[in-house]
C-alpha cells in the first residue's frame, strides 16, 4: 500500500526527517511517500501558521497525481485534518490524534512534551475536539522552536527527557508522546531515559493508517466528513506557478 | 470606532447582507467596513471551504490599508479566529462565539439553527474550543444551504421558524441563534413568529466589539495569540495578481 | 438607556465606586442610576450574605419607581441573577459572568483575583452555572476582606498584582478579571503591571447591557425565568419602615 | 436526636405533609421539629421565590431557640443550603441532593418528577453545583404546581407515574425521585406502579442526617462553608413583629 | 436488620478491624456480619488482585447461608460492586462511595488518602463510574502498603495527617476520606490533627445501608442491576473443598 | 509475531468465530492463539458474568505456556483489561476500545450496537474509563442475547442493521461498532446494507496490537499497570483439576 505522509511546513530537511521515521515504523510492503506543501512556512508555531499549513496540506495532497491508500498529516497538533477528510477517500491520520490514541492504551495518562509554550493551547484544542483529551496529564514545552530541535539533537534529546521527567513526577504521566514531527526520531532515546513508553506520532500514525487500509476502513461520508459540494472558488487550487519553491 | 466585518466566502451579495446588518447594529460613529476574501470559496459548508476561509480573511485583513479598531468574523461555525488574533492587535470576534455569548445571557439554554446537517459538528466544536457548549441545547439544520437562503426569503424564514419551534419544544431551548451569517436581517421576524429572543451573530459580535474597543481591552499577546515569529513563508501573502475578482 | 447597577452589599461607599467605574465605561447617553439594598450585609462574603444579598438587590430593584432598560448586579460570584430576571423584563447582567464573557474572547484561559478564600468555591459555582468555567485557569485569593480593599488602594493594587503574576506565571492565565466589585477602577493599575487585559466586571457588564439593549434583546420568559406566578407572599416586598439603616 | 425539618414555603399545610414523611423515615429516639418560615411564599416554583426561601429558611432556623442535631431542607430545588451550612455547625442535608445521593446507590441513571416545567433548570443547576448530575437521566415535569399537587392526590399519583413511566422508557431511569416537598409520601405508590425504587428527598435526608450524626460528622468550617464574619447587616434577622402573617 | 460487611482481602485480622469499625457506626439493633472472601489476595493493590476480590467477595456472600438486609463491599477503590447488585436483592453499598456521598454533604471538596501510589487511577476510575468525581479535590497516597498500615499505627497516623493536609493546603480539600478499609478506626485521630471532617468508608457505608433498609429501598432490578441469565457456569460457585485456607 | 485472543466465556464455538475474524484482520506472519476461559460463563452479558470473564480471561493467558507478543481480549464491554495489563509485559488490547479508537478516526460520532439492553451502562462505563466516550452518540441493543446471535444468522444481520439505521438517523452516528465478540464476521455485511464504516472490535484489536508490536511500545509500568506485589493468594491460579472442560 501506498501512504502519503504530508510534512506541515514548507522545510523540506523536515519532510526528510518525517519520512525517515514513517518508513521505519511501516511494515514490508508498504511505500511511504512524503510531501512538503508549496504553501505555507517554513515551521508552524502558532494558529496562523497552522491554518496557512491545512491549506497548504490539503492543496499538495490534491495535486498528487496518483493512487495512494490513505493520507498521513505530520504536524503536531495542527488545525487541517477534517478538511483533508472532506477532500479524498481515503483514511486521513493526524499524528497528534494517532499518538494519543495508541498512548491511551500504554498508560492510565500520557503527557505531551512539545516545542513552544504558545502552541501548548492549540494542541489542547485539538485533543478536545479529537474527543482524546480525558486522559493527557499535560502538555509540556520545551522552549525549542521547532527548527532549534534540529541544531543540536543531543540538548534537544535532554530538553525533552527534562520535561518528559516532569510530566512524570509532577503529573502523574505513564507514557510520553513527542509532540512535534520534527522529534520523530528521537523516542527510542527519551524511553530509555524516561523509563516510559514513548510514542512518535509519525510512527502512530503510519501504524494506523495501515491497519485502517488493511481492515478495509475508511472515512464515513454521510456526515461531517462529506465530499464538498460542487462550487465556485478563487485561488483554489493554488496556481503552480506562482509557488514555486 | 472603525470595525472590520468580513465575509467568509466570495460572494459579494452575501457581503452586502452582512454590512447592513452590522450597520444596523452599529452605534452612531462605528465605521463597518465589510471586506470579501479574494482567496476561498463561494459559500462555506464544511472543513475544507471552512479552512479555505480561515486563510481567506487572514489574507484580505492583512491586506487592508488603514486603521482599524476591531475585526469581526462573519461566518458561523468557521476555523480561523485565532489565527487572527495572533495577526493583529485589535480585538477580533467571530460571530458564532458571539452569538452564544449573547444568548447564554438571555436565558438557560440556546439553539442554533443553521443551514445543511453536515456543518453541524464543525458548529459543535468551534463552540466546543470557544468554552461556550455547555448551554447550548442543540444545533439544527434546515437543509437549505447558504446560497438557497437568499433565494426565497419568505421560504426561508419559514423553515428557520419551524427548526426553532422544533428546538423549543423538542430540546428546551429558550433562545435561538441564527446559525448563517447569510441570515442576518431575519432574527426580528424569526423572534416575532417564534417568541423567543433571537440572536444574530454578526449584530451581537459588532456589540461585542465595540464593547471591547470602549474598555480598551484587546487580546492577550503572552500566549496563545502571540504575534507570529518572522519566518520565511511561501505564497503568502496571496498574491494580488493571480486571485483576481 | 437607563441601567440600574445595583451593590450587593449596603455600603454605600462601595455603591459610589461601583457608579463610577459604570459611569467611565458607559457610553454618552447611558445613565447609570445606581443603587444600594436596604436589606442586607455592609459586605458580601460567603454564601449567608449573597443570599441575603440575592433577596435585597432584588428588593431595590422593584422599590425603583421609574423606568429602566437593564439592571447589572454589581457582587463578584454572588446569588440572585437568575430571581431578577423572573422579576423584569428588560436584560438582567451579573458582574462575573460579564467579566467571564468579555475575557473568553480575549485570551485562551482567564483567571480571577478576588477577596478571601471562602469566597472562591462560590465563584466557581457561579462560573459553573453560568456554563464559563471550562476557560478559568484559576480564582485565586488575596486574603484581604471587601473592606479592606478600600482601605490602603496601593496595597490593595499591590497584592492583586501579586495574585495575577501567580495566576499567570502558575496557571497560564492570558487574562486577568478583578473578582470584586470593590475592585473596580483598578483594572488599568494592575493591566500596566501584569502585561495582560484586565477585565472589571461592572465596566463589562455595562457595556453588554447597552449592547444587549441596543440589538432589541431581552430575557426569554418562556422558561426558567418567566415571570412569578402570582401568589401569596409573606414579608415580601420587605417593609419600608422596619429596615432604615 | 433531634432534627429541624424546615419547609421552604410559608405553607402550614406543605409543612405538616413534610413533617409526616419525616417521621416515618426517622428511627426510634429522633425528634422531627418541623419549622414554616416567617418569611416567603406560599409555594416555590422559580428562582424568585427560591431565593425568598433561602432567606426564609435561614431565618426560621437562626429563630429556633434550643439545641439541635442537624438540618433538613425541604424543598426541592431550591436555593440556600449553602449559607445554612455556615450559619449552624450541624450537618445541613438538601432533599434534593439527598435523594440524588441515594438514587445513585440503588441503580445506574435517576430521573426526578418534578411540578413545573419552569423549574427543571433550577433542579439541574441544583444537581450541578453539589455535584451529582452525572447520573440524572432527565428532570421531567408534571405540569402540577405545588398547590394543586394536594388538590386530588388520585391525580397527583397517576401523573407522577406517568411521567415516571417515560423517564423508564425514554431516557433509561432505573430509580425515580420524587421532585417536590409536597410530594412525599407517594413513594410507595409510585413504586408500586412503576416498579422501580423511588425516592422521597424528604426521607432520605432524614436518613442521611441521622447517619452523620451517629458518626460525629459535621460540616467542614475551614473553607466554603466557615462561619460568616461579625459585621453590620440591615433587616436581618428578619424582625419579628413586621413579618406577621 | 443483619448487614454483611465483606473484606476484600483473604487477611482475617483485616476483616476483624473493619468489623469493629463497622458494629462501632451500626445502630443498636444492627447486626453486622464480617466476611472474609476465600479466593483472592492477602491484600488489594491494583487491578489484578482487585478483580479477584471482585470474584471473592461474590463468592462469599453467594455462600452465606442466612438472610440479611445489606451488604457492605469494604474495599476502598475495589472493582464488584455492580456484579454483587445483580446477585442480591438487597442494597449492596461499596465503601468508597459510601465515603464520596456523605463527603459531598460535608464540605465543598474532598480528598482521599490512600495506601500505594498505585491504587490512585483505580481509585479515581471508581469515583468517575460512581459519578461521585466532581468534588474529588484529589487521591494522594502515603506510600504504605496495605499490610505496613497496621505494623506502626502511630506511624500510620502520622503519615495519614501528613497527607492530609497537604491535601487541604495544596488541593483545597474541606473534608478527608481514609482510603483503605484498613484504615478504619484512624478516622477521629486524624480529625482531631488535621481540624476538618475525617470520613472512614466502613462507618459511612454501614450508615448508608441502614438508612436505605430503613426505608424499604433497594436495587432496582429493571437494568443494569437485573438478576443474572440462568447459564451454564465454569468454576463458579468456587470449589469449596479446593480453596480452603 | 504471536497474539492471544482471549474469549471473555467459555463457549468454543464463540471462541472459533472470534479466532475466524482475529486471523482475517491479521497481516501475514502474525500468528493468532485462541483461548478459551477454563472459569467463566457460557456467555457473558451483565457485571457478575463479567468479573468472572476477568478472572476468567486472567487466568488463562498465565496458564500459556509459550510466549506471546500481545493479549486481545476479546469480549465487548467487559472488566479486566487493566487487571491483564499488570500480569504481562506485552500490549493489551480491549475490543471495545479497540472499536471506538479506530471508529472515532473514520467519523465524527459512532454508535454501538450490541446484544441485551441491560449490557449497555456496562459498555458506556468502559468507554468512559478508556476516555473514548466523547465521540459515542448512543450504544442500542438489539434485544437478542449472545447465545441467541449465532442462531439466525440472517436475523441478526438484520437487526443489527436495523438499530444501525436508528443509530444513524436519530443519533447522527457515523460510523458504527459491532458491540459483540460473537457478531464479528458481519461487519462487511452490515457495512453494505447501512452504508457507513463498520467496525469489528476483533479486527480493530488485532490491529492496534499488530502496530503497537511492531512500534516497539508496551504497557507502562510504572503506574496504574505496574506488576503485582508478591504477595499470599488463595485459590488463584484457578486449580487446574477442578475446573475440567
């Protein structure tokens, strides 16, 4: 089966780091293949930039030209997945949703240990709305931007323990769930430093996705996930040209 | 005072409805300046046309010349608030927190009766992250959408009486919003016929703004709705030429 | 428009700063008659004394011969809304749900300084059955009584500083609401020092009154606050003679 | 032992119905003093006349001149609990939450029959605030008020099982409580009919108080429900010779 | 009336201190009934040993011989109290419960204090399925085991009101629940150093089922809690000959 | 990789349709072990057939002798994951949190449709303990026992269907859940004729365990699910002699 897994910013080393992570959580025979969106920032800190990236995610996975078997969307916490649902027919998997999803079933609560303290809210909101924020302890920031994580992967490695070590001690969190898609990578390090399980959502995802695809599952589109109806609209799709990277 | 009102989607006569119902609510010396996104989709039924809309009033804000004092967000049940209210520095309102706002002062419970059943749980969980649930006693749709409400107005006035009838008896609502900002101008009718107080989120958030910008209070800058950090971005701003009329 | 702000407690001093910060917060042409119960505590704090205050503001307000477009009960997390509005007809706002309203819109998470200790569970009911708790980080104390407030102003600013640091620094509050109506004027003071909105809930609550009025709106009668039955009542209206000061 | 019954309405009548359940529910050794307040009205049904009675009942209670064991408040719905538990250092039981409290231990949801529609909102804020909503499957309404409750108990009956009947089939009740003062001593009939257990408040929290008294429990002083403070109060007590019947 | 009182640990002397707590809260008249299971675990931390004691407090009370009013399931936090409603017809009361309800009555919030860290999610599992959470200020642990709990009581004591007011200065509690049925006896030590409420389960459960037997209340056998399928069974009722001590 | 699937009643023929489902969900190389209780219930449909079925389930995943790299068990709405989470070091996996973790990814509301009525405040009780209750619009029964399932196949099939349609239309469910062990193998049946994403809580098990094997993640066990103390246990491990097939 074929997943494509959407990076949310328009930084293709992150795109690359994602992908690295999707393909060494999928099973043989599944193609990972990772898209940077052509709209966007360059990393999404924020509600401004997270909406910017839902768009910027829905348009890339809509220029993709062929078949594909469900869609991955790798930014932590971000706003976009519904609309994506509306768009293909396919299983959508956000990464925050998959990662508390298969943390629930680890722990009786998991934290999550993110980048900045302002996008802290946002991921609460997605929680909510997921229907997944019952059992979070927290979610605890870093105060590493997301392209800081990637300068200095041994302090970003022990920033994150520091605060997965809080969640634990302070919130009573059993499992910790890395919240961005730029810490994929680093869960094998934080478990074993945090003695918890440590959940990537890339890899939740991926793991998802393919068990949906397997089982014959995807998105019901009788309801809030229905394909959009037919009509006019301005600057959508994005024109190619004037994008360019 | 000078308010922004802003349209969700590019229809211009729906615009105008909006205006005048702002103007219409206004105080004497509020300037309503009503602004069409140049980027999005017709009508906004559902999550992809909704986050569409979310870049699309971001975009047309930012774009914006002169002055202002406050922004409202007309469009019910949208995504995009807070990005928003991380771009500018005034305060900004979106018409469906603002009709649930009114509402949940005007009596124990409200109902929102809005256009197709398939924004009903967007409208859900825009009220959901807003904090203003609690009291609503259902969301009810009419089956018209957005562009066959201003078709017959008469009919429309009609079906969104007999959905509040139904909320009132049926779900113990004591209050009706009007859950389209393409409704707006009906709320005296619907009251008259249904005997409850009818809410219209496009007068009620222009109350609400001004009330705000008469305090002096404006969105909090230390958290969730910082400013965006200066970062590299690609296509956005939307450019001028490629979205035209 | 005339609002009537009713103190819940008899002091008039506190009735005096009350009118004052209505008044700076009304708009021209808004008069502001303020009103002191003849039947009740000089302060309001537990649950004793707001009931006697429930029962007194409501006296006041049907003792007042002349007419009017909105009452704002001016205590902090008191009793008695929801029995005056069975008693009008025109809008009825309390003061913490007012504050609550305006600071929802303004930031994620909203917390509360207020008086003594005791009074914090009562708030929280309030906020509650309100339905605007889910966004309340916190109602923190400051340990000094309704009286004490007026005693040492500098102090007083002092120690609600201290309070919303905390709240802010602890309880990632964004937004600050003063938690008394003794409080009043004090929001820009402790708005400067903490860096966040400070919302004071008569300045709020005058403001949603004139909006409220403005829109045509008033309480539903058709449920939980339609007006009493008549019947038979037994030292009700409180006696005139028997309850000079 | 003995335990102070307080009616919440000045109705002798009400009264004596409300001191024969109690006197059936208590064991051998406890004296039921059942107390009509001064003050009030005949019967409550809203949110008016609810805060009257809390005065009401304050007052009658702080008149009684000899020792007492605990506190009954017996009317359902109602306001006041709160400032009795800080006036008396004896255990202060609410009927309604008593009957909630017993509901929950004899099956899986609870439905409350109540009077009148309009005070459906109260129970459930009621319920709200003491924290046991969770289990009510519906406040349902018999369209009887107070007064006409004891006007033909043979309808009375048959009403109260009827909606009983579709708090069973509808909303998946197991257990009913019976939702009036003056309802109390249709327990048995009811159950008869219905055949599910049903609850009078009245004498579960004759039960209850008896229970916290044999185990030398009483309210907590030390937060919410702490002594009032000495300060000046105007109008209360209520003087005696003004309130006369 | 006869209430059985059911440990749910295999240990004797346990069975023997919760009886003592419980004939020293029944009335003169009240015949308690200790129970010791003989299937199960010398003590009860965590959910393993807990869905044991599930099977073994069934087990023993399907065996006792003779009739009785109630029962008593004196494990604090345990799993079984839905299955024994369905084998008898009797009020079936469990401990913890029993503790949350006249905690409620008692103050604005309660905390537990329990044994091992371990056994807090079970705990608050248990509260939440009650619906008996909301005023749950918090469940704190004091390290001891059930079994060390008896080895030091002035240790036991000691760590108990250490908790215990971090529960009241740190988590705002107003009233203490002891958090182990081996705990009881402890309650009016801990009052006396702690200066609120102290609630032991045993003594409010044997309180609660009297009051429910007074009054001709008990499960209702309509749904959740009707009367097992008659089904072939495997091991059940447990061998009498092959589980002997 | 190696995974029990543990039957929740003692009937093998249930057990083989449950083997049947687990090992069409299974990728290649996933070996599935089926296992049948040896202490139990022929069918498990209430709370005191239930906590056999944790005993019973306990009991025979330690009786294996060979090693296994997760444990489904496979009864809808039953007690005893966590008791099972603490005995073994590989992931545990419920059916019906299994079920509703992948339901809520496919839709915005799903319901359950299960067997006996009385079932159904257990299987709401496990949801709401998982923190997967949010997104459930109702769990219906269809009246048929679990013995009664495998009699008719084509009957059952269609009054599945049947409440399925219920569950749509009045409940606005979207995607629906088979809440039985004993109805897996039918959900591409039902999924036809209700045209909306059927789960199977089997396949959905055997999934997650297939992804939370290869990911690398286990059960925390530094908290809730931490392994037993050793400690003196009566008549556990179910003496084999006794409890012949």
């Amino acid at each position: 089966m074929r997943i494509l897994v959407v990076n949310v910013n328009t930084n293709e080393s992150v795109t690359e780091d994602i992908a690295r992570a999707a393909r060494q959580a999928a099973s043989a025979g599944t193609e990972i293949v990772a898209l940077t969106p052509r709209f966007g920032s360059e990393s999404v800190e924020g509600n401004f930039e997270s909406y910017l990236a839902a768009v910027g995610v829905m348009d890339i996975v809509m220029a993709y030209n062929e078949t594909f078997d469900a869609v991955v969307q790798a930014g932590f916490g971000e706003h976009g997945r519904e609309g994506l649902q509306e768009l293909v027919n396919v299983p959508v998997i956000d990464i925050t949703e998959a990662a508390a999803h298969l943390a629930m079933m680890l722990g009786y609560r998991f934290s999550i240990v993110t980048t900045l303290q302002r996008t802290v809210p946002q991921i609460l909101d997605r929680l909510r709305v997921a229907g997944v924020l019952e059992h979070c302890a927290s979610v605890r920031a870093t105060g590493l931007s997301v392209l800081e994580l990637a300068e200095d992967p041994a302090r970003t490695c022990r920033v994150v323990v520091n605060e997965a070590m809080k969640a634990i001690r302070n919130d009573q969190a059993e499992v910790i769930c890395l919240g961005c898609g730029g810490l994929a990578g680093l869960d094998q390090m934080v478990a074993d430093e945090a003695g918890v399980p440590v959940v990537d959502g890339v890899g939740a995802a991926v793991g998802l996705a393919e068990t949906l695809v397997r089982l014959g599952l995807s998105t019901s589109k009788i309801g809030a996930y229905a394909s959009p109806l037919p009509k006019a609209r301005t600057g959508w799709p994005i024109p190619r040209g004037d994008v360019a990277p």
